[in-house]
C-alpha cells in the first residue's frame, strides 16, 4: 500500500512474478503455498491463562513536556471552555476527534495505491486463519524492514483470538514476537466500561435520576457502553453543566 501525495507520486511498482519462465503465458501464477496454505490449529485448553508482564508496563524515560500531551491538555481546556457556554456555535467542536480534526491543515493527497492479495475460503475468525495471518504479515515485515516487531492492529473479537494465539504460542507467536493492537473504537469502549465499573454501586445512577438527567435504564446503558456516542455526550455535557449542582445536592444527601 502507497500513500502518494503531489510532491511524491510513490515508488514504482512492477507485477511480481514468481516463475520467471512464465512471464509470456497468459495466466496467472499461482500463489506460493505459504501463503496460500492455512496450516489447522486448534487450542486444547479452553481457559486462557494469562502471562505475568515481566519489565516496566511504562516507558522509563519520559520527556518534561511531551508535544502529544500538550495537544491533549490542549483540548481538555477546550472542552472545559465549550462547557462553560450557554449555547454552542457551528463551529465548537466536544469530541476529541473533530477538535483534533479541526486542527489540521488541509492537503490534497493522490488516490491511494492499494494491492489486495487473494481472500481466503476459511472463516476469518477461526483460529488457524488469525495464525496464519500473523505468519503472513511477519513474513512481509522481515521482508521489508528485517528486525521489526510487527504491530497488528484488529477488532476485538479477532483481537481476543491473536491474543489466545499468544499465550499458547509463546515460542513462536509471543508478545515479545507480535503487539497484537485492538481497533480504536473498542480502546475507547473499554475504558469507558472501567470508568463504569468504577461507578457501579456507588449511588452514581441514583444521582442521576433524582436529578432527572435521565432514566435508570438509560444511565445504566451509560455504565455498560451500550451507546457509544450516547455516553460520551451525556457524560461530557448534561452531566457538568447545567446539573452539577443538582448532583452534588443529590450526591451529599
């Protein structure tokens, strides 16, 4: 995959033959088996038993003022901002991607040059397919850039599956060998679900219904996630303006 732009249009790319002497026939190459041959895996034990992290969980050396940091305190003082108004203009932006999105500058990108290998005809979320996939793509990442770990990024239910695959396959599939990555709307969903564990039972969904925010149900949703973008509106804005004082009535009571 290239990302061309107008000052660069990428790199020239010729159709990869695998048999030279195949070159003038008129048809296609088959691929090779190791990519094309799905090897069977199958896990015995249906309990996952999760290795201990061994080493630092946070990078030991952290710059004074990190640039990304800065970016984020950047938009919680926005948000803080916005929150404070009576009444939003077009162009005030709550959510964390459009006020960065709003931040870019604008360019004007070439069409994305894209090759797409052959799909296979097992089923994507079994076992065998998610190992096969890992072999594939650390394969190519030798290729192109020999020593890198590769990063994976996938949704959480094929992340669940890569993560299986990790802790049974230590030797070959580890977590020093791959960084299995979940997608970004499950990372964001995730802590949401501990920021609701977190107020589960803590008289939080009392508050909000005495103060007449919303329904049990719905403030329940919120604690689960339920609704994604639900939960995070209702919690930015209906629950720190105009109802904080309502809530720390209620809370204190």
């Amino acid at each position: 995959m290239q990302h061309p732009k107008l000052g660069f249009e990428g790199a020239p790319r010729f159709n990869p033959v695998i048999d030279e002497r195949l070159i003038a026939e008129k048809k296609i190459t088959a691929l090779p088996d190791r990519y094309t041959n799905v090897q069977p895996t199958i896990i015995e034990q249906k309990e996952q038993i999760v290795p201990t992290i061994v080493g630092p969980a946070v990078r030991s050396e952290v710059p004074e003022i990190d640039p990304l940091i800065v970016k984020e305190y950047k938009w919680l003082n926005n948000l803080k901002h916005l929150l404070d108004k009576p009444e939003l203009d077009i162009e005030d932006y709550i959510s964390w991607g459009a006020y960065h999105a709003s931040k870019q500058m604008p360019f004007n990108n070439m069409k994305t040059t894209v090759t797409l290998m052959p799909l296979f005809l097992e089923c994507a979320h079994s076992i065998a397919v998610i190992k096969h996939s890992m072999n594939v793509i650390s394969d190519t990442i030798q290729l192109l850039n020999p020593g890198q770990v590769p990063v994976i990024t996938m949704d959480q239910p094929l992340f669940a599956i890569a993560k299986s695959i990790q802790w049974n396959f230590p030797n070959t599939h580890g977590e020093d060998k791959f960084v299995i990555m979940s997608g970004g709307l499950h990372i964001e969903m995730a802590a949401f679900k501990t920021l609701g564990n977190w107020l589960e039972c803590t008289g939080w969904t009392t508050a909000i219904c005495t103060a007449e925010i919303a329904t049990s149900g719905v403030t329940d949703s919120f604690i689960k996630v339920t609704h994604l973008s639900r939960t995070w509106l209702k919690t930015t804005c209906n629950l720190y303006k105009p109802c904080t004082q309502q809530l720390a009535v209620v809370s204190s009571s």
